[in-house]
C-alpha cells in the first residue's frame, strides 16, 4: 500500500474504531493569519456524552478509553503509522501551538474565553510529554463547568508500533484496534438483540471495505488475521 494510501486508510480505521466506541467526530483545520498555510490539521476531535449507551451490542467501551458515566469525554486523536511524537503545531510555542489550541477549544463550544485560556497551556503540557503513561492510564486534563465535569485526552493511534511489557508510553495500535472490530462485527453467538447480519454497504464509501473484509474472514473460519493482511486486501 501507499504511504498516501496507507495514510488515509489507517485514519479511517481508527475512525471506525472510535465510531464504535460511541464518539461523535471530526476532523478540523486551524486557521493561519499567514496566505497560503494553515496552523495545524487534527486528524479526529471526538466527543462522547454521559449518557452514551449501545447495551444492545453486547460489547463494552474499549477498556482503555473508558471514563466515568458522568464525565463528556472529549478525545483529540492524531494518527501516526509508528510516530510516538505529537505534531510541533500542538506541543511547541514557537510552531503556534497557543493559537492552536485556542481554536480547538473555541471549536468544540464547551468553554468560554476565560476557561479556555486557562486550559490551554495545560492541553500543551500535556502533548509535550508525548503520551508518557499517568500511572497507566492516558494523560488527561478535567476541567468542570456549567455543563458538568469535561475530560479532555490527547491520544496517538500509533498504528504499526508494537507494545512490550516495558512501555512507559500510552498509545493504540493496529493491533488493538483489529481486535476491537473483531469483537464488535463477529460474535460467536447470536446476539438477542442486535442482529450482525445485514446490508453491508449501509457502512458507505468510508467503512464498507473494512467491515466486508473483517466478517468475510469470520464467514471462512479464519482469525482476526494482521495488519499487513487487511492493507494487502484494501488495496
């Protein structure tokens, strides 16, 4: 595949995993003062409310990403192919990481102008640490306002670096996503009330490919399979 190829595909896998795991997304641009450059481009902001609920489906929230009910969960995701770094843009003054952020949050309408000045120096010292582990969870800011308790984690979806038992970095990789979808789309038993047979093009232009892939692999009695595999098929 690619590397423009890859790239993009690899943005809608975790597309596909965060839409599974109940968040509202999209991408978005920051606007730059200079002609002809943007500030920055974020791959996913993502939202998901209290009260999300898909019982029906039978599989829980990834363990990694769960949070407590009561919180709006807020994710800003970039996609990297095996890049444990968040982008300069984001992290650094000096490439207007200020102004950046600035615009994400004034994007997103949960802050006012005060509350987003004091957010945002700890948005950047957060990504500064490129997902070191906070005592094995991913890093996070809480901030509480009018409209309850709001965490906001920058997360990496670094999708081709292996995990080892030594890491001290929190990041989601192919691999973990794979067998997510796994979970979601290929039940071993039928479910009572969430039928997993059915028109697959309903996915649309975006995830059809993937989902088709993944189920035709269950229909034929084969495993999860690798990333190399699903890259060789959607090519």
């Amino acid at each position: 595949m690619k590397h423009n190829n890859k790239s993009n595909f690899q943005e809608r896998l975790v597309c596909l995993f965060l839409r599974l795991n109940g968040y509202l997304q999209s991408g978005f641009i920051s606007h730059s003062a200079k002609w002809g450059n943007v500030g920055t481009e974020i791959d996913r902001i993502c939202i998901r409310f209290p009260n999300h609920s898909q019982d029906e489906r039978e599989v829980s929230c990834y363990e990694k990403l769960h949070i407590p009910n009561s919180s709006i969960d807020i994710i800003i995701a970039e996609v990297k192919n095996n890049s444990l770094r968040f982008n300069n843009s984001l992290s650094k003054i000096k490439n207007g990481a200020e102004k950046n952020w600035k615009q994400i949050l004034q994007w997103i309408g949960l802050f006012t102008k005060e509350e987003i000045d004091h957010l945002v120096p700890k948005m950047i010292n957060i990504v500064k640490r490129n997902c070191l582990s906070d005592k094995g969870s991913f890093p996070k800011c809480v901030h509480k306002n009018k409209y309850g308790e709001i965490i906001i984690r920058p997360i990496l979806f670094s999708i081709e670096t292996k995990k080892t038992t030594s890491d001290t970095q929190m990041w989601i990789n192919g691999h973990e996503i794979l067998e997510f979808l796994w979970d979601c789309f290929c039940p071993e038993l039928i479910r009572k009330s969430c039928s997993t047979s059915y028109p697959l093009f309903l996915w649309g232009q975006e995830f059809a490919d993937i989902v088709v892939y993944i189920k035709n692999r269950h229909k034929k009695g084969l495993n999860i399979g690798t990333l190399e595999e699903l890259y060789l098929a959607i090519e």
